[in-house]
C-alpha cells in the first residue's frame, strides 16, 4: 500500500503571483515510467459557518471572476503569512460581515481540489454574533453583500445555483443534518 | 445588488497545460479602481458516492502531488472533451474501481475553489454496483488502492485526516445524515 508515492524528478516555476503560484513538475511513477503534475499552491483558507440568534446563516454575495458570475458564499478568505486559521477566521467574518462573534469553533479542514492545488480550506463555526458597528473595513478590492438565510432557504439557493460552491454546499448540508437530528 | 461585476481590462494568458491553464486578468472593480485576477481554467470534473450492496462505501487511495501525500477519496476524474458528466461519472468509476453501477444519479454540483478556480465537480450517487472482471483499465498515470469503508470508518477516516479532500467530506456527511433519517 506504500507504493504510490510519486517522486520529483524536476520542477520547473511558471507562476508566483499575489494568491497563487504554478509549477509543473517531471515524476517518476510508481511504475518507473515518467509524467507531469501541473501543481497550483496556496497560502490556504479559512471558511465560517456564522448562525445567528434566529438561526440564520450569514452569507456574502461576492462577484467571482473566476467564474464570470456572483454567487453566494460563506464568509471566507485566504491565510495572512503566519496568521492563525481561528485568528483569519474571525478577521474574515468581521471583514466581510460585519459581525463579531461571542464563539468559534473548528468543524474540519479539507482540500478544495487534490488533483492540481494545494489549497487547504479550515472550516469554523461561529455563533454569539453581535454587529459591529465600527466593524473593520473589508479588503480593498473586495466588495460584497451581506445576506441572512434560513437552511430551507440555503436549500433552494443550492437548487437555483445560487450557492455553488463545495464549502458552502457542506456548510448547508451540515446545519441541514444539525436540524433535522434536533427535531428527531 | 448588481453593482459587484468585475469587467475585465486585460487578459494575460500566463500557461496551457494538460490539465489546468493559468491567465491574469486585470478588472475594473465596482468603485472604478483596478486589481488583478489570477484565474486557473479547468474542463470540470465529475466524482461518485458509490454505495454497495453491504452500505459501504467504495473509495480509492491515491497518491496527490500536489499534496505530497496519499488520500482517500471517492472516485473522481475530470471531464473529457465534449464528455457528458454522467457518462465521465460511469467511466471514472468503472476506471477506478473495477465497478459497474446499475443506478447513477446526480446529487448536487459545485465550484471546488472559486477564489481562484473555474473547476465545477458534479457528484453522482451510484448503487447497484457489479464488479466487472475485465474493467476498463485506469489511466496509465494513474495508481490507486480501492477502500471499501462503512460511514462510520469514513469518519474515522476523517478524524485521522486521511479522508481530506471537500467532495469526500461531502459525500461522507451526505450517508451520514441519511442513514441518521433512516434510523429516526
């Protein structure tokens, strides 16, 4: 079972950029024979599941170029150098939400995409939610909306594509499951 | 609540590989200023939550450069050119696992990495599974190890970080809260 490794014969650098970098790298195969990776790494992520009091999850509608569209997410942003994934998580709600939180807690890591990126996502729970007013401005060139829905209504952005995205979808999916396993 | 639109000034296309491509863009955001995009293009990847006959729940170890590591994970590829998802859904599997499924379908689609990523997994459940004798031979760059785990396994898996990757946490939380309905 150990014989899956894949071992760097040689990298090449493509890319550094502000949020990403790029490399393809020469492997040699568990079968001897060669192949190339094309690899993207990331300073990895945090992500927050924000409940509030009525029960309400705190979403942001965020235009992603990426995708040529807005969609609605969880709150969410990439690692500061050293920064602390709890400390970047509670930066990235306020940032983005405005709201401070009274508790936080971490549900599970995951990566986004194993077969070409490195990008490690660690996902929190944050409820005690308090607006701020004075809460601190949001990144430069990031401009969101802030929006407030119930799991029934998370349901039906999912079905309009609305919400379209793998952390987001779990994050549903698991207030979804919380619910449904309270009201048993 | 239109006004988040990012239009885009110049595109500077960085990289073509087998897999990914990698471009800048520069954009307008909404106040007037600019920033740039650093945005990877993918063809888009299918992955299935294939259940036997037992309820477990067939996973394939695999090595990912990009982590430097082994994984588990559900089976997932990436879209061929022109490829139906369900179709690439059968193929990945039968590729993979050495499976034929009696009954596939959709469950949900999302974006792995919107930050950065146009890639979109859609994730199939599959049942009735056949082990073919002279299955479809996997990629030739491809080397896995097929797991077959109960829910309960899965989770464990996940707590010792060997399940790490979104659309498997996904899939996992998934059987979770339905055997939890099922049980109630």
């Amino acid at each position: 079972m150990n014989s899956l490794e894949e071992k760097t014969l040689r990298t090449e650098n493509i890319f550094s950029g502000k949020v990403i970098s790029l490399q393809v790298e020469e492997v040699e195969l568990p079968n001897g024979k060669t192949s190339k990776r094309e690899i993207i790494k990331h300073p990895g992520a945090v992500a927050v599941i924000a409940v509030n009091d009525e029960g309400k999850i705190v979403m942001v509608e965020q235009y992603r170029k990426a995708l040529e569209r807005t969609i609605v997410e969880i709150p969410a942003g990439k690692l500061e150098k050293g920064e602390q994934p709890k400390v970047c998580a509670v930066r990235e709600l306020e940032e983005e939400t405005g709201y401070v939180c009274g508790k936080i807690e971490w549900l599970i890591s995951f990566y986004t995409s194993p077969g070409f990126a490195d990008e490690l996502v660690h996902l929190y729970v944050a409820t005690g939610l308090e607006k701020k007013e004075d809460a601190a401005q949001t990144d430069e060139d990031e401009f969101v909306n802030v929006v407030e829905v119930t799991v029934e209504e998370a349901l039906n952005l999912i079905r309009e594509q609305k919400i379209y995205d793998a952390k987001t979808a779990y994050a549903v999916q698991y207030l979804q499951m919380k619910k449904a396993l309270e009201n048993k």
